[in-house]
C-alpha cells in the first residue's frame, strides 16, 4: 500500500512539472517580398510638378536611396538605413505598413495617412548619377579675425585667398596664404564686403548702398567700377573673356555691367531663394541654395544643369568659385567647428 502511495506522489509531481514547463515560442521572420526592390515615383496628384523616388536596392547594403527634384529643377538626394519584412518598414526613424500590388507601392502611416509609388522599369538614373559628385582637396579651420558672421563669397588668387573680417577695430579684407595658413596683408574697409579677384585686380562689393571698387592687389578701394550704387551687394565675379562683372545683391537680383558702365538688372533670381551666385564658365552660373551647390543657366530660360552632394555631416553656408578653384564654408557636425574646405566638382 505505501509504494502505491509513493507512485501516486510522484505522479503528481510529474504532472506538476509537465504543467509549469516553459514553453518557447519562436516567431516566423518574413523577410521583404523581392517586388519592394527597384525604383518607385511618388504619385502626386497636386499641380506641382516636384518629383520624388525611393530605391530599395536588394544589393545588401540595407539602405533606401530617398531622390528629389523640385520645380525647379533643383535636386537633392539622401539614404536612410532599412529593416523590412513582406508588410512593414522601418526607415529615417518611422515604422509604416506596406504593401504591393501589381505596379502600385503603398506606404501607410497610419490607417488612414499613406503614399502611392509607382514602379519606375529600366529607370536611366540611379543613386551615384542622380547629382554630381564632390570631392574635398583640402580642409582649414576658420583663420584669425575671421568668423562666420563676418565671412562673405572671396576673391581668389591661387593660393592666396582675400578673406572679409572683423577684428574689433573694424572690418577688413585679409590676403590669407593657404599653404603657410597665415595673414600676408590686409585693408581696412568701411562695410562689411565681399571680394572677387581677377588679376592684377581685387574687386569690393559691400553690405550697403555703395558702388563696385577695384584696386591692383590689395588696397584701399578708391577706383569706383560702375557708374550707379549696387545695393547690398552679397557675392561679386567675372568673365575673364569678356569682362562682363556680376553682382548678385541681397533681394535676389542679378546685375552686371563693364567697368566704367551703369549696372543694370540682368536677371531676378527671388523667386528662387538663392544664397550666392557667381559666374562660372560658357555661359553658366553656380548657385547655393539650401547648403546645395547647382549649376545653372539664364538664357535662353532658367535651367538647372546639374546640382552636386552634399559633404556628409557638413552644412554649406557660403562659397567662392573663380571658374578654376571653389571653396565652401561652413559647419562641420562631427568636430562643432566651422571650416574652409577646397572641393571639385563633377
């Protein structure tokens, strides 16, 4: 009788232990369906005619290329890392259901928030060609008397840059050496300014009501270039052929003129929301809009040709180009420091 007892308990303890046994569940991954890869146009169904894609590239690399065009022509583009399984994406931070269907991508954002993409086939353009690529030479922090608030579009002679600051006594113009990273010379100025050079001569620009001056190098402007006051002119250059100076001025017009001559509008940029303009080559023009470098053109109509990347973790705040050199200034995230860099553009 006791040994039946004793079976009977360890049954139950048995039966107990089945009972309390812990039961792992492992949950089906669903990796994407191999139709979310490719090319996709955002459907708009507003009269603007700005364009946007996503491109999921089943290449590995987990990233979905975000390309937009605006109406202008503008273009800019950016990556976002991506995790997805055959109904959902996380990308840039956000969590949205999806689905395919035939040639239709939905993204939803919420039951009732979502976007419509169609499937681009055999699309001529893709993440490396949708804007021209640039490339730093050379990196400088910001030179002494020198600061952001101060630093205007520059002349530029080779090595040799002509730099607007402030040192506390008043504003100046500074012919900086870029390879011995030291001030060779300066002038006083009566207004914040903005230089161009074409030799032998250095021309002014200024944060005011007041004419284009000229001097040979570095010197006081006294010789007045055009005939008529230029307001708050912002960014000054020229066509080494022809001679035809440019001035690019606060309210977003374009005056040119010739030495000697009255300056007249040539072209109203407002519009645009430009930050700089210079002249470039052939008759083309380098714009800054948004931190983005763009080439463009005015005649026969406006027309964007190309815009250039972004430097990653860098904001472009200004920049200078005399058709041969280009040097942009700005905000470098990853050191908290504001910097000069040298760049080409392809």
């Amino acid at each position: 009788m006791k040994k039946i007892k004793i079976l009977f308990g360890l049954s139950v303890v048995l039966l107990m232990a089945a009972c309390t046994k812990k039961t792992t569940i492992k949950e089906e991954y669903n990796p994407p369906q191999p139709k979310l890869y490719g090319t996709w146009k955002m459907v708009n169904n507003s009269s603007s005619t700005n364009e946007s894609y996503y491109i999921f590239s089943d290449d590995g690399s987990n990233y979905a290329h975000y390309l937009a065009k605006d109406q202008y022509g503008f273009k800019y583009k950016d990556a976002y890392a991506f995790k997805a399984t055959d109904k959902q994406i996380n990308m840039n931070y956000y969590l949205y259901n999806y689905d395919v269907i035939s040639d239709t991508l939905t993204l939803y954002s919420s039951p009732n928030a979502f976007t419509r993409y169609v499937k681009v086939n055999n699309p001529t353009f893709n993440a490396s060609n949708w804007t021209g690529t640039l490339k730093v030479l050379k990196t400088m922090d910001l030179p002494r008397a020198v600061s952001s608030s101060t630093l205007r579009p520059f002349g530029i002679d080779g090595d040799y840059l002509y730099l607007p600051g402030n040192n506390g006594l008043g504003d100046y113009v500074y012919k900086f050496n870029t390879l011995t990273k030291q001030h060779v010379d300066s002038i006083n100025v009566a207004y914040g300014v903005t230089t161009c050079f074409k030799s032998p001569n250095l021309y002014y620009g200024f944060d005011a009501i007041n004419k284009i001056y000229k001097t040979t190098g570095i010197a006081m402007p006294s010789t007045a270039v055009s005939s008529n006051s230029v307001d708050y002119t912002r960014s000054l250059s020229v066509n080494a052929s022809s001679g035809v100076i440019y001035a690019f001025v606060q309210s977003g017009q374009l005056y040119s003129g010739t030495e000697g001559s009255n300056f007249n509008s040539l072209f109203d940029f407002s519009a645009y929301n430009l930050n700089y303009l210079v002249y470039d080559k052939n008759d083309e023009f380098m714009a800054l809009r948004g931190g983005i470098i763009s080439s463009l053109k005015i005649s026969p109509a406006f027309t964007v040709i190309k815009s250039y990347d972004q430097i990653p973790n860098f904001y472009t705040y200004l920049f200078s180009s005399n058709g041969v050199d280009t040097w942009v200034f700005g905000y470098n995230n990853t050191t908290s420091t504001y910097q000069l860099l040298k760049v080409s553009l392809n």
